[in-house]
C-alpha cells in the first residue's frame, strides 16, 4: 500500500482534524513530552524506496515556533479558522509557501506502538489561544536553529576537506 495522507484520523477515540488543535502525552519525546499542536495529516503506508512502514502524525508544535512569532501567528489561525468555519486543510506545502518560519516546527509522532501517544485531546476553539500562551515557558527553536547550523558546519568542512583532497591529487 504506497502512502497514503489522511486528514481525519480517529485515534484513541478521538477524531483528528486537520487545522485543529490537540495536546497529548509522547513517550517517544526528545525535547517536548507533552506537546500542543496543529494536526496537519496522518501519513500512513509503505515508503516505495525503503518497504518501511510509515505510520505517524504530522503536526507543528507550537513550542518549536519562535516565541516572537507565535502569538500573531496563534491569532492569524484563530481569524482563518473562524472564517472557514472550522474547514482548514493544513498540508506542508501550504507551511512552504504562507509560513517559511515554522518549516522547522512540523514534527512527526508515531503513532504505533499505540502507547506513544496518550491522553489525546482536542483543545476547543474558545481557550485555543489561552493553550497556545500555555506553551510561552517551552521554546525550542533556538535548539533547532542551533542545530541545523551544526550540520551546515560539518557540511561545509567536509565539502573543503575533499576540495583539499582533490588538490592534493592534482598535484601528484
């Protein structure tokens, strides 16, 4: 089965919509066991180049959006949101083009084993944005930045190690 995107997911009883917000326990954290998120879809099938499995929700975490800019952000969501009345479909290529700064806070969550994720629930519209402040204390997109400058570094020496190589060859 190739993969497959799922906008509504029902899972430990309740139904994933896309757009909405959720907060839940993950066991499988690194950084944020306890996350509070925009469901964006479920990816659910087999990788046509590994054969892996792939069974995960794909979400932004609000603590992975840099603190000055997740307040207006929260109150763009909440205008785009009353205005479809609720019938948002949030997909990474909307993330691409109408908000470059949160490529970094998509995260994937397993889904299977089933205990990875816990206490699942759907945070209502009307204290969405008092959730949203909720997360002001957790801010890791310093941690992510940090480390995306990390792997940029080891790019670069690794690409002037091998222009070295190449020149050292030349001149033998």
């Amino acid at each position: 089965m190739p993969i497959r995107r799922i906008y509504q997911k029902k899972l430990h009883g309740v139904t994933l919509k896309s757009g909405y917000i959720y907060t839940f326990k993950y066991q499988a954290w690194q950084n944020d066991p306890n996350p509070v998120v925009i469901f964006m879809y479920s990816l659910e099938g087999l990788h046509p180049n590994t054969g892996h499995q792939w069974r995960f929700l794909q979400c932004i975490n609000f603590t992975y959006i840099p603190r000055s800019m997740r307040r207006a952000f929260a109150n763009e969501w909440k205008r785009v949101f009353e205005r479809t009345n609720g019938n948002v479909r949030f997909t990474w290529e909307i993330v691409k083009r109408r908000y470059p700064y949160m490529r970094h806070a998509v995260r994937r969550y397993f889904i299977k084993p089933s205990y990875y994720i816990t206490k699942l629930q759907e945070v209502p519209f009307d204290v969405m944005e008092k959730m949203i402040i909720s997360t002001w204390s957790k801010d890791f997109s310093k941690k992510v930045r940090i480390s995306i400058l990390q792997k940029f570094k080891s790019a670069m020496q690794g690409r002037r190690d091998i222009k070295r190589k190449a020149r050292r060859s030349m001149q033998i």
